[in-house]
C-alpha cells in the first residue's frame, strides 16, 4: 500500500486530520487534569 500525504488525500485525510487534531486536544487536557488533581491529592496529602 502507497501512503499519501494528507493534502492529497482529499476528504478522507481532512476528516482524520480532524479526528487526530481532537484526539491530541483530549490527550492534552487529560495530561493537565491529571497534574491539577494530583497536586490537590498532594496538598490534602491523601
């Protein structure tokens, strides 16, 4: 199988450049929930 550069691609590589850009959000604001919960576990010292 060939691979292509999304821009080439057409809709199919625009709908998952879509999908990756909102999966790398999610992952980013799962990493800071993380880190301001843990730092309230740490303060409360559970």
């Amino acid at each position: 199988m060939k691979k292509k550069p999304l821009a080439r691609v057409g809709d199919q590589g625009r709908g998952f450049g879509v999908v990756a850009e909102s999966g790398k959000q999610f992952a980013a604001e799962t990493r800071r929930l993380y880190q301001e919960i843990e730092q309230m576990l740490k303060l409360r010292k559970i």
